[in-house]
C-alpha cells in the first residue's frame, strides 16, 4: 500500500518473456536473477518509486512510441537491469516491468558506448 492505495506488479512483454525464460532455466545465474527480481518485486509493491528515475529526455524512442512517460531502473543480480513504469488510478498504482535485460543490451538500448 501506497498513499492508501493498492500497488500491483506485473510483467508485460520482453519482461515477461525474459522471466519465463529464467524460470525454465536451473544454473546458478538463472536462479541468482530469480531471487533478484523477487526481492525487488517484494520491494515495488510497498514502494513503487524504489528504483533509479530516468529523464524523460533520456527515454528511448521505442519506449516513448509505447505511451510510456515515467521510467524507472533498477539493478538486479550479475550486472542485469529491469526498467519499469508507474501509473496510477484514484484506487491503485500499477506498476509495470517492461524489459529484464543485461546490462550490455541495457547500453544498446541507451545508445551508450
């Protein structure tokens, strides 16, 4: 609960697909990430502005063609990132992961070298 209101998580599609993917996998890196995102998921449904704001001048281009205005980064395990997104009601915030990547797709994205 957030200012009275009920936060939900949920995975839309890289994310999504990246999660499953990870829980059809068993090694160590696999789980590792598993217990990361977890944790984290844990820690946005009570505090949904956890992660790191990126400026809205810094969201890429496929991002903001999705309708997406406020993003968030967070660090998971073995140097993978999940970006996220905010949005809200009068009742409940919704909190929706769009992508689980490494941080070198995460450079691609961001057009950093």
């Amino acid at each position: 609960m957030m200012f009275g209101k009920e936060v939900k998580v949920f995975m839309k599609g890289q994310a999504k697909e990246s999660y499953l993917l990870l829980k059809s996998r068993t090694d160590k890196e696999a789980q590792s990430l598993l217990n990361s995102i977890e944790r984290v998921t844990k820690i946005l449904k009570n505090n949904p502005q956890f992660g790191d704001p990126i400026q809205k001048r810094l969201i890429p281009n496929s991002l903001t063609k999705e309708g997406i205005q406020n993003l968030y980064r967070i660090e998971l395990s073995n140097f993978w990132r999940m970006l996220y997104t905010i949005e809200g009601t009068q009742i409940e915030i919704l909190v929706f992961v769009l992508k689980i990547m490494h941080h070198k797709e995460y450079n691609k994205l961001f057009s950093y070298k």
